[in-house]
C-alpha cells in the first residue's frame, strides 16, 4: 500500500535504492553508504515529522478547479479524477508494463510534470503526511518538508504537502494532494526543478485544484 505514496524520483529513477545501503554507527546513528564512497546520516523521520498532524492548519481559503479546467481526466481505481487545461497540460495513462501511476502529465510550455497515483484502499488523512514523509526518503536523503496543512478543494478535506530533496544530484522540488474515501486513496503530486519550481507553481496548483471527487 505504501507504492501510493512514492515520489516521483522513486518512481522514474528506479536504481536509487540500490545505490543506498543502510548501516548503523557505533552511537547507535542510522547513515546512508553510498557506491561511490561517501555517506550521510539517514534523518529520523521523527525529526521531520516534528509537527503532529492534529496541529496543522486548515487554510481558510477555498480553492476550487479553473474555468479553463474543461477536460476531466478520470480515474479507474475509484470515484476520483482530475480536471485539466488542455491548451496547458497533456497527459498519458500508465505503460503496459507498470501499475502505478496511473496518469502522467506534463506542462507543455515545459519544466513541469504531475503524477496521478491511486490505490483502492482507503488511507485515514491523519497517517497520510508520516508514510509520505517515510517514503520521500527513500527517494532521497535530504528530503524536507517545506509546507504542510489541510485544505479545503472542491468541497472535499486533503492534505497538501511540499517537498524538496536532491536525487543524481538534481534538486527538486515536490507539490501534492492527498485524498482518501472507502473507495480508495490518490496522491496527485506536482513537481519540478527547484530552479524553475517558483515560476511555474501557479501553474502546478491550478493543475492540483482539479483534483475532484466524482
């Protein structure tokens, strides 16, 4: 169940991992041993995930799909989907030989890229943000949370999330929704190059206020 909750870098550079082994230090401290020689302390999750989820806030803003939102991408895991622009975005469902994600889309003016993944169980929103975090990890070691809280999109309660880690040495930087119902749980993650993140996010959360319940 956890495959819902793996960024993009886990999913695209599918070698990381083997790349990493854990070890353990004579104090007792957690490191990542690296092929090329190097290390780094692997950080507790318990320190990112400093803040409790019952304290984050819900952000008084309403935020609601586009009018230029016109063509509904559906899910067919369960009863969610994602209304895009389509003179912005273009999308592709998953490839025959791979599960998740289930769509792909990309900014065609370029330098930013979304994911849809779903998984037809549900997920409380309270352990959502702690799995995410233990996940991003995996992806990358200098994982950090840079934003968290609840927001209210198209009448439904999700969490938001953003992200930055460095994976192969690109520093990138992460934008999510995060939604659960009986029916299932999707994670719809926008992202891009830290270097462009700040000029297309406007752009990336237009594309995350699609997410729909349908």
């Amino acid at each position: 169940m956890n495959k819902i909750f793996f960024m993009i870098c886990f999913l695209t550079i599918s070698n990381i991992a083997k790349s990493q082994t854990k070890a353990l230090t004579d104090n007792g401290k957690e490191v990542l041993l690296f092929d090329n020689g190097t290390w780094t302390y692997l950080q507790d999750s318990s320190s990112v995930n400093s803040t409790s989820i019952d304290s984050l806030t819900l952000n008084k803003n309403k935020f609601t799909k586009t009018s230029q939102a016109t063509f509904l991408v559906k899910s067919t895991s369960f009863n969610v989907g994602v209304f895009i622009n389509p003179s912005k975005w273009a999308f592709a469902s998953h490839k025959d030989n791979e599960k998740t994600p289930e769509y792909r889309f990309s900014l065609k003016s370029g330098e930013g890229y979304a994911l849809m993944i779903t998984e037809k169980t549900q997920v409380d929103l309270e352990n959502m943000r702690q799995i995410a975090l233990l996940n991003a990890q995996k992806a990358s070691f200098d994982v950090k949370e840079t934003s968290a809280e609840y927001r209210i999109v198209n009448n439904k309660k999700m969490l938001c999330l953003k992200f930055q880690g460095t994976v192969k040495g690109i520093k990138l930087a992460y934008f999510g929704y995060y939604y659960s119902n009986p029916n299932g749980t999707v994670q719809l993650l926008g992202f891009s190059s830290q270097q462009y993140f700040d000029s297309i996010q406007k752009d990336l959360e237009n594309f995350l206020n699609g997410l729909v319940e349908i």
